[in-house]
C-alpha cells in the first residue's frame, strides 16, 4: 500500500511542477502583453488561466480521494495536506498573472506602462519567471538549498516593487492617477506572485525538514518592509 | 468514533467562528484607525494579527490530528479539508486588516484618507463588518440562505471599490499620487476581504450540499467587473 501510495503521491508531485510551468508561462506572457500593449496575448492569457484552475481543482480532488483510500499518517498526511496547500498558492499565481493581463486588455490600444517603467516590468517579469521555475525545480528534487536560495529572488521581487512604489509617490510624477493606479496594482500582482512562489519553498522544506520555514505557514507573509505595506 | 469525531469537528468550526468575530474586529478597528489616523489603534491591530495567525495553526494542527486519528471518509473527511481551507482565508482577512492598519500608520500624524473618501471608507467598513459576521453565522448555523445572501453584500463591495477607481482615475484627482497609491490599495485590501468571506460562506454551501458555489474552488475570485482588474 505504501509503494501505491507513494506513486501517487509522485503524480500529484507532477502536477504541481506542471502547475508551476503553467503559472510562469503565463506571467512570462501576461508581462509581454502589458509591455507591448498586445491584447491578444492578453486575452490568451485570460482564457489560459481556467485551465490552471482545472488543474487545481483536479488535483484536490485526487489528494482528498488519495486520504480517503489509503488512510495515510504522520509524515504521509502531512504530504498530501501539503500539496493542497501548494495548489491553492500555485492557483492564485495563475490569478496574478491574470490580473496583470486584464491591464494590458483594460488598456488596449495604449500601454498601461509608462516608458521609464519599462526596466522595472521587464526585471519584475524576469524575477517572476525565475522564482517559479525555481519552486519548480524545489518541488520536483525537494532541494532544500534552491528552497532557500528562492528567499533571495524574493528580495529581489521586494526591492523593485519598493522603487516602484517610492517612484510613484514622488513629487515629479507626470503620468497622471490612472497610470499610478494601473502601477501601483501591477506591482503589487508581481509581488504577491513571489510571495505565493516563497510560500511553495518554505512548504517544501517543511516537507522535508517538518520545520516551517519562517513564514510558511498561510502563504508567504507580504513583506513588512513593503512601503505599500506600511513603512 | 463517529461521536467523537463530531464533538472535534464541532470544536473546530467553533475556532473557525471565532477567526471571523476577530477578522470582523481587526477591520472595524483598522477602519476606524484610518479614519482617525490613530496610530496607537493600528498597531493594536497589526500587533493583534499574530493571534489570529496562531489560532490558525492551531485549527490546521488539531484537522491533522483528526485526520491521523480518525481517518474520516466521505463527507467527514470533505468537512475536514474544508475548514483547513476557510482557516486559511480567514487568517488572509486578519492579514488585510493588518495590511489597512499599516496604511493608517504610515501617514500617521496626517490622515491617509481624504476628505472626500472619509464616507466611502465608512461604507467599506461597514460592508466588511457585516460581511464576515455573516460568514460566522454561516459557519455557526450552516445557513444556506445566509450563505447565498453573502454574494449581495459583495456586490455592494464591489460597487464601491468601483466608485473609488472611477474617482481616483478621474482627470480632476488632487490629492496627489501619494494619496492615489494609498486609497488603491486601500480599496483593494477591502474588496479582497469581502472575496474572501465569500469563499468562506461558498465552502459552507459546498459542506452541505456538495456543489461549490459559483467561484468557491480556491479563493473567491476578484470580480470580472472590477476596474482594477481590468474593464
């Protein structure tokens, strides 16, 4: 029972990783559309996201019927309490990257980013892409050292939305409150989806340690120095 | 073993009552910190988060244990799972608060609100108060009625998050993109509040019939129609 077990529990493995491809996929895309002003990329984007969702849901389903059948317990449990919990963040990734496609559509023909926020989208995009492929990769080898290594991307994620946010806020801003709004939500989007993507590490290493990472538990906290967050 | 699993089942919707009457608390007492640019108010709240994040671990520790000890099947082991996962929008909602109070602080001595917000931030206020309260008597009573109504309180969320997007975005905007920053997230941490006690008052539908309301599966979506996520 236990080797049927663990096969399963592999698949369900599986499609995390798969979910975690999904979710940066369309991140990557959403990021181009809003850059290019591409509606069309962005309403693909959109329609892709149902099919994340799917996959969730699919998923839980197969982890409650997994509890059901093979009455698993102790560290087995804790697995597939886990993998729920995985797919509810790699959901809401895919949410994210939606939301930044709905401004480049809500937006269209125009572009929603000011020219001199072109760096700072194109480097939250690249971090996006490069924190989920990594959550990826800790998911499939249960590496504890990438699980870790992804705090840094995080910080990284946390700085551009921190000069995003002082950029905006400074007095010489000339792009109007349409513009701050549309930026102020984008950069929230990216840094939310880093969050989620931390939130995955830290319930790897949970997996494989039994020991939360430092804010593991519910998803990866918003960071406290976010100026959007109160500093 | 049935009893007793009921009788432990009963204690953890009751914890679960509990996260929504100190949900609801946080964000009155959030709204009336922003309000008044109390800051002493807000750091209660951003200090008494730790305590709803705590009571969510406990819940998410006591469903494991019951789970290991008595290996629910069926609609007891679905009753299981979903409180875990109300527990977890329910801490999310105790974070927004949170994220709301650390608004009020940041400003603090001036008021991050306004004048001509003051009454819409009331309003939030008040939609977010009802609406967890409501998701408690859900949880309590398992009121289906109750739990439909919860979708009306939404839609009145939703049209003042609308309101304040039209507002912010309007050419004749004069508090600066400081305050626009400020009330657009804001406005998006109250919109994701009333979301998330939606998704709690779905799963209670999905508990008792066994169909997920209309967006039930993983957090309550962002609605469609929000001009923050693109129309």
């Amino acid at each position: 029972m236990r080797k049927a077990f663990h096969e399963e529990l592999d698949k369900v493995a599986e499609d995390l990783v798969e979910m975690t491809r999904l979710a940066g996929s369309a991140m990557a895309r959403a990021t181009t559309a809003l850059l290019d002003a591409d509606v069309s990329l962005a309403e693909s984007v959109i329609a892709a996201d149902a099919h994340i969702d799917a996959l969730r849901e699919e998923l839980d389903l197969k982890a409650i019927d997994l509890l059901a059948r093979q009455q698993p317990v102790a560290t087995d449990l804790r697995m597939v309490v886990t993998a729920m919990r995985m797919s509810a963040d790699l959901e809401r990734m895919g949410d994210l990257a939606r939301h930044v496609a709905k401004v480049a559509r809500l937006r269209y023909p125009k572009s929603a980013v000011p020219a001199e926020f072109r760096s700072v989208i194109v480097d939250m995009g690249h971090v996006a892409e490069t924190i989920v492929t990594k959550a990826g990769s800790v998911i499939a080898a249960r590496d504890l050292d990438a699980a870790r290594a992804i705090e840094r991307e995080d910080d990284a994620m946390d700085d551009l939305h921190r000069q995003f946010f002082e950029r905006i806020a400074s007095a010489d801003w000339s792009y109007g409150t349409e513009a701050a709004v549309d930026m102020t939500l984008v950069s929230r989007y990216y840094e939310r989806f880093a969050d989620h993507a931390v939130s995955v590490a830290h319930r790897v290493i949970f997996l494989v340690t039994g020991q939360y990472g430092p804010d593991a538990e519910g998803s990866h906290e918003d960071s406290e120095d976010s100026p959007a967050n109160g500093h």
